[in-house]
C-alpha cells in the first residue's frame, strides 16, 4: 500500500510504540457503558429485533427519572460491531481493539498526510495523555469516526469521499459540522451542490433506516412525546440552549479544551482553553475552523463532561500545526520535547494506576455478574452501569435515581455508594466490592 511505502521503518517505530502504549490497559476496561450499548444495539441490528431493543430500551430508560442513556444510539457502530462478529463475538475485550487500531492508522495517515516532521507528529498524536486515556474506557467511536473522516478527506474521488462521510456521520452525526467545513474549503465552487448532494443521500438512507431498523441513523435520545421522532432532536437542543448556556457552563467548556490539549487536570486549564480557541479565531485556518465549530455545538449537548467527545481535536489540532509550522519554526524543538516529556511522564503515571481501575474485569466485578446471570428467572436489577451488567449478564438493569421499581433487586458499588440494606429487602450477595438485595 503507498501509506507503507513512505518510510517502513518509521511505520514499524510507530506500530511498536502503538503496541506498547496499549499493552499496560489490555485487560483492563471500565464500567463507562457506552460500548455496551453499542454490543447490544449491533446485536439487535444485526438479529433483526430492533423493535424488541427498542420497547426494552424505552421501558428501562422509563424506570429513572432522568435517564442517562439514548433509547438507542446513532447506528454507524451497532452496525459495525454487528458486521464484524464473525471475528469478536461480541466479546467487550476484542470490540475494543477498534480504539488502538482506529489510533495507529490515524497517526499512520498523519504521518502519511504531514508536510513537516511527520514522523513527530504522528509519534505526539500517537502518545498524547488524551488519547492514550480512551484504551481503559473503550471510547469506540469518536477514535473511529474520525480515522474516517480524515480518510475521507484526503481522498479526491468525490463519490468515495461521499461514502467516507456518511459512514463518519453515521457513527458520529456532530461530525456533519466537520464535512460541511470540508465541503466548504474544498469545494467552494460547488459546494452548495456538494452540500444538496449529502444531504439528500443522508434523507433518502435515513429513509431506509427507519423502513428497516425502525431507527433514525442520528439515534434517539429519550422517549419520543411525538410519532415524529427527529422533532425530539430538535426540543433536545431547544431545550439545551435555554437550560445550559450558562456561565459555569461555559467556563467548564474551556476548561476541558485546556484539558483535551494538555492532557491532565490542572488549575491553568481555563486559560489554555481561551487562549487555544481564540488562536482558533483569529488565525482561521482550516482546521481551527473546524475545531471551533466542532466544539462549540457541544455546549448545548447535555453531558457532564465533555472530554470524550473533544478527542477528535487532537488530531484536527496536529493538522493545524503543521499548516502552521512555519510560522512557529523557533518554538519547534520546545513543543515536541515537552510533549513528548509530559507525554512520557503521564503514561507512567498511568501504568501506575491501572490497578486502580474498577470495572467488569475484577475478579469481585466477575463474581458479581456470574451471580446475576446465575439468578433464575427475568429478573430486573437497578445499578451504577446498567447497560454494562445487562449486557454481561443478560439480566433487565436500570439506573436507579428515584423509587426502587417494584419487585427488583438492588446491586450496590460498596466501594463508592451507601449501601445500607434497604427497608423490606433482603442481602443475597455481597463481597469486597458489591451488595445485592433482593424484596
């Protein structure tokens, strides 16, 4: 392939250092249960009982009184997962390679794509803290979904380009920001057609989604209040701009930028997160464009933290510096030897800590689960993660932030929850880790 031919021995240097950047978190996974909810929505996808999946997911999400999870997520990667079971079996621990692998191709195409000191460049995306960060909570998409669309965008076959954002939208629709910025800096001339183009192939897919899935490809977010689901969408946001744009909301939007470009915590996060975005401003490169707009809409999304979905600006930001290199010749050597120290140093820090890390793969998270899956009959369980133990445990679960639903059993994390037994109920289970109390 011409992305090897460019220099096999740095392709071999980044593969080595993909691999051991990975290594210390391979069995490892947190209980963040998005990639659960992409296993079982892939399933259902795939086994044709997406109308099961989805009363199941809407009767659950009903159990709380504000639920944290979609009803069903957009379906670029329930169907990717669901194609690709033939080789994973929908095991969490091989569904997550898609995180490292997705990675090294695009520090692969960074170096293959860079104009200046690609083989830097490649080598600060590919042991940046940010990223590394994702292997222990099998962040799936946004690693994904951005090797596509930066494949996408260095392709000139407009038909195949097409496909490469759709399928990016498909697995992340905030990435319609990034192809419409694309559209816009490459194909001015026609980028009003190019844009009717998408577009329409969007409706007319989602068109077919919807006859055949009965899913939107966006995904859904709670239960609709109408039978036309897409209007949720929009009272989503409506209702997002009137409740979140605040001021500490905004202040925390910064801050995270500070966080996602540094890769740590730290008490001057805010002022590099301002600084970063009005470079973004003023210097108006392609790129920090993009990076702006990306970012700017998740101010409106409701989430507690926004770091997860700013990862792709790490890769959008390489880019933006090498277009930029020229003008920050004298600080290159300071840059790529501070990064590559604090990089350095952080990933130490978080090989240290990795047996710290709680989730499904502890020896009392496993015992837990086998008893679940081991109770007799549908029974229904309220728990910090629930899509997670539903899908290992192939037991109902929801997440309990009001009144107990009648009849079902309580699994409590003793480690960081109160887990003192509960009037009328009774405790069945319990290790160093885990309660489980049943009526």
């Amino acid at each position: 392939m011409k992305i090897l031919n460019k220099n096999n021995t740095s392709v071999m240097f980044l593969i080595i250092v993909a691999i051991f950047t990975f290594s210390p978190f391979r069995d490892v996974i947190s209980w963040g249960s998005d990639y659960a909810g992409y296993i079982m929505q892939g399933k259902s996808m795939i086994k044709q009982e997406t109308g099961n999946f989805i009363n199941k997911q809407i009767f659950l999400s009903e159990l709380s009184i504000k639920p944290k999870y979609p009803i069903y997520t957009p379906i670029g990667m329930p169907i990717i997962i669901g194609l690709t079971s033939f080789i994973h079996n929908y095991d969490i621990y091989l569904v997550r390679l898609i995180v490292p692998a997705s990675v090294f191709f695009t520090a692969l195409m960074i170096y293959r794509k860079t104009a200046n000191y690609p083989l830097f460049l490649a080598l600060m995306f590919l042991i940046h803290p940010s990223i590394v960060d994702q292997y222990k909570d099998a962040v799936l998409t946004e690693s994904l979904g951005m090797l596509i669309f930066l494949g996408a965008t260095f392709i000139k076959n407009f038909k195949l380009k097409t496909i490469l954002y759709i399928l990016a939208i498909f697995i992340r629709p905030t990435f319609f920001l990034l192809v419409v910025c694309d559209l816009f800096f490459t194909q001015k001339n026609r980028f009003v057609s190019k844009f009717l183009f998408l577009s329409l192939n969007l409706l007319i897919i989602n068109f077919f989604t919807k006859s055949y899935f009965a899913m939107n490809f966006f995904g859904l977010y709670r239960s609709p209040k109408t039978e036309f689901e897409s209007f949720t969408l929009v009272e989503i946001f409506y209702e997002n701009i009137i409740n979140l744009l605040t001021i500490e909301r905004l202040l925390q939007f910064f801050q995270e930028i500070g966080h996602i470009i540094i890769g740590f915590s730290n008490p001057f996060n805010l002022f590099f997160g301002l600084v970063f975005i009005s470079a973004a401003l003023i210097r108006k490169n392609k790129y920090s464009i993009m990076i702006f707009i990306f970012c700017s809409i998740h101010v409106i999304w409701d989430t507690p933290s926004f770091i997860r979905y700013f990862i792709p600006v790490i890769p959008l930001t390489i880019l933006w510096l090498d277009a930029e290199i020229n003008q920050l010749k004298k600080f290159i050597p300071v840059l790529f030897f501070s990064s590559f120290v604090l990089s350095g140093l952080l990933f130490l820090n978080s090989v240290n800590n990795v047996q710290y890390q709680t989730g499904p793969h502890e020896s009392e998270s496993i015992e837990m689960i086998n008893f679940v899956r081991d109770l007799e009959g549908q029974k229904i369980i309220s728990f910090h993660s629930p899509r997670t133990l539903r899908l290992l445990s192939e037991k109902d679960s929801y997440w309990l932030d009001g009144n107990i639903f009648p009849g079902s059993l309580v699994a409590c994390y003793s480690l960081k929850e109160n887990c003192e037994t509960i009037i009328g109920y009774k405790l069945i289970f319990q290790n160093d880790h885990y309660k489980i109390f049943s009526p």
